[in-house]
C-alpha cells in the first residue's frame, strides 16, 4: 500500500484526500496518511480524520511516503516542490477512478487529475499538472509543469499551456493546428469563464470572451 501525503490543508487539498480515498475504494493500492501544513497551530490535530504534520515531521515518521501538492497556485506549488525534494520525498500522480482517457497520454510525477474529467488522445502532461473536477482535454494538447485548470475547464486540440499556467473555473480554449497550436504564455492567468481564441503572452492576466489581457492603469 502506496502511503501519501498530502501538502496543504486548505479546500482542495482535502478534495485530493478524498481523491485518493476514492482510488483505494476502486482498487489502487494507496492510503492517505496524513497532511503536511505549515502552520504549526494545526499540527497535531486532525482534518477529516487525517492527522496535520509538519513537513519534517511527516518526513520522519513516512520516509517511504509520496507526496501530493494539494494547492492550486502554481508558483507556490513549484515552491513547495522543492521543499519537499530537499526533504528526500517523492511524488505520487493521481488520476480518480471516474477519469476517460486514452492509452496515448504522457504524465508527469505528481499529475492530479480529478473526477469527471476527460482525455482524449496523443496529450503531453508536464510535472505537477493539476487538472480539477469536470475538465475537458482535446488532442495534441501540451501543458507543461505546474499548469493548472479549475474546475469545469475545456481544452480544444492543438493548444499549448507553457509553464505555470493558470486556467480559471469555467473557461475555454478553441483550438489551435498542429502546425500552429494556440499558445497560453508561461505564467499567464486565464480568467473564469473567459473563451481564449488566440495567442496569450506570458505574465499577463487575461479575462472576457474573446479573452484578452488585462490593461494596466
């Protein structure tokens, strides 16, 4: 049995316990053991039934543990990452039971992919993607690490989602071609229920349909 923890405490990261929950009553051999939260208030304490450590104190007790980043920021998350590198821990990919896919789909350590979504063929999943409840993800699509889609997000085929991407609850993306995929810039933010029909550059944030940056004043 595959032992995980999961770092955070917040709203999604008891969404991914539950997640994991869901894979050992389907058959996969994990359990989760525990959250790691920073704040040391909460160590000690349960969350849903599941014991708060610290990051050192979960290290010491499960050094054979994976580790999933149940948080939705992607700079954060790249931070945390290395935390957890620092400490000697590894990643564990998660994908629910209730997930469609192809057999032609890459993924990276610490992928999450969450119930209702769906997967169609020849995608390329970075490390620490996270892609929540109800998404939809087209053909030829890359998301590189640490690119994030809310809930209820569509992907159209040929799209490329460059590092650190984050795609807000409800929106979407037309397709792009494979000589010409449609690209999200590394960092750029996506806001919900925006509809991207073209290029978004990198760092900027990006709102309304069609989806354009936001203009600073």
């Amino acid at each position: 049995m595959k032992q995980i923890l999961i770092y955070g405490a917040g709203g999604f990261a008891r969404e991914v316990a539950w997640l994991v929950e869901q894979c050992t009553a389907a058959g996969q051999a994990v359990q989760p053991v525990g959250f790691i939260d920073d704040n040391p208030d909460s160590h000690g304490k349960e969350l849903n039934g599941i014991k708060v450590y610290s990051l050192d104190q979960a290290a010491a007790q499960f050094p054979q543990a994976e580790v999933v980043l149940g948080l939705g920021a992607p700079a954060l998350r790249e931070k945390l990452a290395t935390r957890v590198q620092e400490k000697g821990l590894g990643f564990a990919t998660l994908v629910h039971p209730r997930v469609e896919k192809s057999r032609f789909i890459e993924m990276g350590e610490g992928t999450v992919i969450c119930a209702g979504s769906i997967l169609t063929t020849n995608i390329r999943l970075g490390r620490q993607v996270q892609i929540n409840l109800d998404c939809t993800v087209g053909h030829d699509v890359v998301m590189e690490d640490f690119v994030t889609l809310a809930p209820g997000v569509h992907v159209s085929g040929c799209v490329i989602l460059e590092k650190g991407a984050y795609v807000g609850t409800g929106a979407s993306i037309i397709n792009g071609r494979l000589d010409c995929p449609l690209v999200i810039g590394a960092n750029a933010v996506i806001g919900a229920a925006a509809c991207v029909t073209r290029d978004i550059p990198p760092d900027v944030t990006a709102v309304g349909i069609p989806a354009k940056p936001l203009v600073k004043k």
